[in-house]
C-alpha cells in the first residue's frame, strides 16, 4: 500500500508539532529553511507516511497536499488566497483537460490551483511582463510539482492573448478592464473570464467593461472567511481574522 | 471546433434573459419544467452555443458547467453550497483519480462537486440510508452527467465504512460524531476528514471526538459571500445576503 | 411605584406572542392598525404593565422603549437603522443638551434616535425639502412622544444652514459632498459630521470633499449584524441575515 | 463662544498626526504619558480649540468626546467596545435619568458609556468583586469626568442584587446564568437586561435561564464592524479587520 519516494517528488517533511516543510527530492547537499544543511536525495527509496530522523528531529513524510503547495509558496506581492481562488475554479467551470489563460502570474499561488485542477491533460498558458515574477512562480510550481502543467510566457495580456477557443481567461492585474476584449476573443463560446481585483474602482471599471463586450451573467462576488476556535471554556470565532483580500468578478461568452 | 449533442449528453438551454434549463438528451416526449411538452431527442445532431426555436421561444444550446448542474438540481432539505463544498475539495485534497466516502447524500448537491472533482478515474461512495434521498441523488446525479463516477449504497456512515485506505472521508448527517472513529480506519495515512454542520453545538462535539481519534491539522471554518452590485447610481453590496449556511470542520490522520 | 396613564402618553400594547402596537393616548374613536376600531383615551386612568382586554384579545400595557418607538414607524423609503444609528451618536459625540442638524429626515427614525439622545433640553433642526417626508417624519416623531425635541424645516441643507455652532450634522442625502462645507461652518470648534450612503461611490466623492475643507480624524465604517438562534438542537446564526443598508463616513471640525 | 479651562476638567491635547492625550486637569508636576514630565494645571484659564506649545511640540486643547475618552481608557482584560456597547444602549432603553446596575466593571469602558447615557441625574451601580479592577475602573471614570455618575460597589452580582425597581440590568461576567434571577427580581416591570459573553456556550445558557426566568423578547445579536479605505487607488474595505469580540443576549421583564 506504501508508495516509495523517488528522484524529484516533491514531499513534505512534518515535525511533532505539525510544522510542515516541503520539499523537491533533487540528490546534492543544500541549505533547506527550518532544516538546515541536507540532501533530499536522502529520501530516495524511504516510504510516504513513514518516520525518519535528520540531525535530532523526527518528521513524518508526507505527500504534499495542495493546501500544503500553496501555504509553502513563497510570496513576493499579496497572493490570490485558496478561498478566492477555489470559487474561480467553480464558478469558471475549470476541470481537468481544460485550456486556461491566467493574466499577471505573480507568484504563482493562484497558477498552482488553476494547474492541479487541469491535470493531467490541461494547460496553463499565464502571461506575466515582469520578470522577478516569472522567476518565483517558477520556482514556486516546481516545487509544488506543477510545472509541466504550466506555460509562462513573458508578455502583457493586455497587449494581445494569441490563444483562441480558450475554457477560461483569468485575471489579476491593476487594469483588467484593458484585457477584457482580449479575453473575449480568445475564449470559446460558454468560456468563463473572471477578475480579481482589491478595489470596489476596479470592479466598477471592469463589470462596465464586460457589459460593453457583449459578456453574459456578470456578477461580483466577495467571499470572507472565519475560523471557528473550539476551546477548554466553549467555542467561539476566531480573535484574529483575515481582512480584505479581493472581489472576484465573473462572466461568460454565450454569443 | 463546434461540438454536436449526442444522445443522453447533459445541455443548457438559455433564453435571451438568461434563465436556464438543464436536460438530459433522451428521446421520448415529455413534461419539461418551464418548456411544457418537448422531445429533448429533438435536439440531437444540432451544435452547441447554436440558437434554436422551441414554441415561439429562442434558446441557446450551451454545454452546462458545473454551475449549471448545481443551481438545477432538485431540492429536498438544505444543499451544501459551492461555497462551502469548494473549499472541502480543496483542504480535503481532492482531485482526479480519488476515492471518496460520502456520509449521507441528502439531495446530491456536494456529490455533484465531488464527482466532477475525481472524474474520469476517481470514485465517489455516497452512504445514504434514506430511500427517498438516494432516489432523488440518483435523478440529480444522472441529470449532470456525473453519476458513473459514484456509487450511492443504502447504508449508515456511523455504523460501520468498509473500504479501506480511502482518500477522503466527508460527513454531512446530523451527528457527525458518530461517524469519526470508522472515518479514521477508512482514511489511508494522510487521508483527509471533513464535516459539514449547522450548528456549534455540532461542531464541538464533532472536533472532541476528532482530538480523542488522533486527528490531526483540526480547524473549523466558516464561509461567507456577499454580492457586489455594479449600478447606475454607484457599486454597493447587495441588499439581499445569503444567511448562515453551515461550519466545516477539517482534519488529516498523519499516524 | 406603578405609573398612571395620561392623556398623549405613547404606550405599547403587547399580546401574549409578543406582538406589539404603538399609539398615542388621545381620545377618539379611530381604526388603529392591528387592533381594529378603538378609542385609546380609554387607557387614561390605567396603569402601565397592567392587563387589559379589547374585544376578546388580552394586551399588557406598556411604555414604549426607543426600540419600540422605531420598529412602529411608518416607512417611505429605507430608513437608518438603529445599528447604524447608534453608532452615529457616539462617534458624533451627541448627548443630552446638544444641538443637532440633521439633513434630511426621510420617515424620520434617526430624527427619532436623535431626539430621544439630546433630550430633555437639546435640539434636532432636521432639513427636508420634500413634503411628503415632512409629513412622515412629524407623525412618527408624535406617536413617539418627541416632536418638542425637533424643529423640521421645509429647506435644502446643501443649499444652506443658517444656524451656527452646532454640535453635529448628520447627513442622509444622495448627495452629501454638496453639504459638507455648509456643515463645516455651521459646526462648533471641535463638532462631528457623519454622513451615511448606500453606495461607495458615495462614500468617496464625500470624504475627498471632507478632506478639501479641512475636516479631522475622517473614517468610514459599515456595521453588519448577526442574530444567533438558540434553537433545541443547538445554537447558530440565523438563516435569514440583513443586507447591506450603509456605510458612516464621519469626521471632526478641529481647526 | 469659546470656552475657559478649569481646574478638574478632561481635555485632550492633540498634536498635528491626531494623536491625542486624554488628561485631568490637576495642578502638579506629574509624568503624563506620551507628554514627559507636565504640569496640567498650566492649562487652567486657557480656551478650548486653541493651540498651545509644551516641550517643542504644538498641540490643540480639545474638550474630549465620548469616543475620546473610550480610546484613552487604560485596559486590564479585554474591554466591551462601543460597537457592542451603544447596541446594549439602545436595546436596553438606556436614557437621561436611568438607574442601571452592572455586573462587573471590568476595566471600565461600558462604564463610561452608560455613565455617559443616564447623566445628568441617573446612576450606573457597578457590581465588582475584584479589587484591581474596582481601582482601574474608578481611574477610568475620574479620567473620563464621568465618576460622580456612578457607584462601584465590591459585591459579586450573583449573589444579591440589593437595588429593586431599576430601568436595566447590563451583565459581563464569565458565568451570566447565575446573575439572571437577580436580575429578574431587582428589574421594574418593562426593565432590560442584557448580558455580554464571548463563547456560544456561554450564549446558550444564558438563554436557557432567561427562558426559565420568563423573561420575554429574548435575542442574541453579534455586531461587526469594517472599516471602508479610501486611497489614492480606490476605495476597498480594511485589510485590518477587528476579530470576534463578544455575542449580546437581550431580554425584558413583562410580568
């Protein structure tokens, strides 16, 4: 039942307290953050779900799961969270096979969902001008292990997507009204475009923009989460809680 | 690149206000909820995203999306939301090819999204011990096209789940408790739990239980949505706001 | 210690569920709203939380809380909510003895908050341009038994306020950016504005003109409210939630 | 129009950023926080809304307000907040004149705010039984101007409640249920009680008791806030959003 760990997984190494580490089992000795001086080679050939020691410390190995890839990523700039992007996912009808354009990468978090939920067949095509930010979306789906499933290419959506007859284009750049005819060429009919954006400005900006296009079923969703604290003296929400983070706007070529 | 409707596809049929009609392509005349007496085998052969007259009606012909299938099920007692289901599918790590329990089916709402999330491989087993809803589960089910990918078996989650190594476990019945202990035998090593419950009296009992089995990564989360309405006279929430639906309460079994 | 009723009192009349009805003790026959014919002169003499009965139907009578004072008010149009209400009254600093323009009474129940706040020696001079509102907000202001705390008059607060050195101005207009400099010369040294609106287009036209002329500490808060039910099979929030009514941008007069 | 300074009056000292210094004004050198080493009697005969200059730093003297004298409370344990607090205000019915019992001072903060609701002629009777607070609270208040209003009393409130005939009844103690028959017996008919706890559990037995008590009217309400920024880029709600604080249950005694 056990899976064996080969060359280039990518695992995840979890203490005691349930501090987690994930890492690419590449063979060569390097310096890991919260391990220190290691070589993952090690790994090669120990079981998933297995316990091992390095210097002093047991950890389990675990298969990384997606919530795993994306609290790992490492973050330059404000990330699309799992509890905005996974209502992308719903509500842009995105499966397994499909053709996705993502506008503006970042670091990655939200191409590493898009990614995990068009394997093993379906394609990312994200298009991002910066390059510091090509880099660390890069590294970041590499080590989650999503980097075959992804092309990133150095352009601006809003100049041109050469792509047609996508299943979905989405979104996250400070002008995302300047990509919406873009997106409304590239897409099939019955594609879905949506755009992630902080402020209510660029809502407004961007939902008038559809409406000239010709897009169908606009809405602007919020979504907002609270933990719930299960304790000795009874259960009550969460003193701390997430702010802001973005208003998700979604629409869909019919004609 | 225009696909053709084959019998038994799953098609939208959208007006010009956008309302929409979820049919399964089966030849044979019938009753057809807000379309009266109609033949859905008519439709064979026609293309998708092609318009066509039915009385004196005009209607696209759309493949339905994931959103299509969800807001067109039948309803008996209170559906888990994409809102909350999304977010089970992502902390629960669920993606093609995996094998799900189901702790009760209810009206096949959360079934939909799972199936539609393992597919073409995976494996949905939905226990569902009241015939009723099994029946109209099933009806759902092979309304979205997904039920091949689920087995609906008439049985009670809380007395006993028989398939072992499994890689997620979700409960939505009115005592979640007792069904933790056989979730944790069913789960393989790094499986997911999740349990769907309306109120914190449930969710304190059900995150007990989760402790006293060795669960670990326990974390109850509450999701909400507001809309944004994109006016003439300015942007502003919506007046109409989606009241309390459920908490989710998530945990791994690591040992 | 029980008290008499007298002639112009406002009573509350509470059947056994809990139903209430508002009215004014003056003597009259008169069809009153879910009571049927009546003449409430027959209370004078009563004691308050004392039984009575009216046709076959048992009320206890009782003195009107401002909460019942506001849920009895006649609506035209959305009114400001007590949520919002009071906390308008602290941020705006308005208690007993102050003097309080208000633009715009609409039906009148912030003027109702209000008057209830600066009494028994302060002052409410409401500006409201529109007749019928005039005519709303005086008798809800009657039946709440606190017209002598209020002067409505028949003007345009963006076209003027004539009083000087006032505590506060409250604004609820569509267009609050034209009163903001008409409210920085009517307010005291160290006096409050607040103005409330539905859109955030609203919100921002109004706080870069309160940043023009001159205003301190300027914030924009919306305040939301749950009700939790306490229910036999447990507690949770109540499915039926309160939309989006608002947002209070307020500020201070410093210089 | 302008207004002398007098020996015992708060003020607050405002420099150019809005930070403000709530202080009594007393004769004597003291060490005043954020100031240095001052004598507020120096301020005696001066204006309010005038500048003045101490050290090499320009600050206005203002007459505090409400919310000013909340912000400038020392804390000990977390505090009811105004959000909650003008909520308890309103429903409660709490007006010039009132006699209101609370249980438990705490630091103070609901103090004041009640305080601040019943002058000139009221009174808050604040049950405390632990000495740090009583002190804590009396500071507060004398800060606050507000001490002649009320009596702090070293009684624990589920014990006795000696007063009779009082207007409300305002409850934030761990363990509320043992205070509602007190409270029931102390309150005059049509009188309020409400009852301040953070956790659920502690929400449901306070229910429960108000129900066996036959109080009527019974609601709990949790009140949010979120604070609207607008930006050079737009306007978006607060990335910096206040946690759960606390659920308010609500009753009055009828019979």
């Amino acid at each position: 039942m056990s899976k064996t760990i080969r060359e280039n997984d990518s695992v995840v190494l979890m203490d005691g307290k349930g501090n987690r580490i994930l890492l690419t089992v590449e063979s060569g000795i390097k310096k890991v953050k919260d391990l220190g001086v290691y070589d993952p080679g090690d790994l090669i050939g120990a079981n998933y779900y297995q316990q091992i020691t390095i210097g002093n410390k047991k950890f389990m190995i675990m298969a990384p799961s997606i919530s795993d890839k994306i609290t790992a990523i490492e973050r330059k700039a404000q990330i699309i969270l799992p509890k905005d992007g996974m209502f992308i996912i719903f509500y842009c009808d995105i499966k397994s096979g499909d053709k996705v354009i993502e506008g503006g990468a970042g670091s990655g978090a939200l191409t590493i969902l898009l990614a995990n939920s068009v394997r093993p067949k379906g394609k990312i095509i994200s298009y991002e001008k910066r390059d510091e930010f090509i880099k660390i979306a890069k590294k970041n789906l590499i080590r989650a292990g999503l980097n075959e499933h992804v092309n990133i290419v150095k352009k601006d959506v809003t100049e041109n997507i050469k792509e047609k007859n996508v299943d979905a284009v989405i979104l996250d750049i400070p002008n995302p009204w300047d990509a919406i005819d873009n997106a409304f060429c590239a897409l099939k009919s019955g594609g879905h475009v949506a755009s992630y954006s902080p402020t209510v400005n660029q809502v407004e900006k961007t939902v008038k923009k559809m409406r000239e296009c010709g897009f169908s079923g606009i809405k602007t969703l919020e979504t907002l989460q609270r933990e719930m604290v299960v304790g000795e003296r009874g259960v009550r929400p969460s003193f701390n809680v997430l702010g802001h983070t973005g208003y998700v706007s979604f629409a869909r070529k019919v004609s």
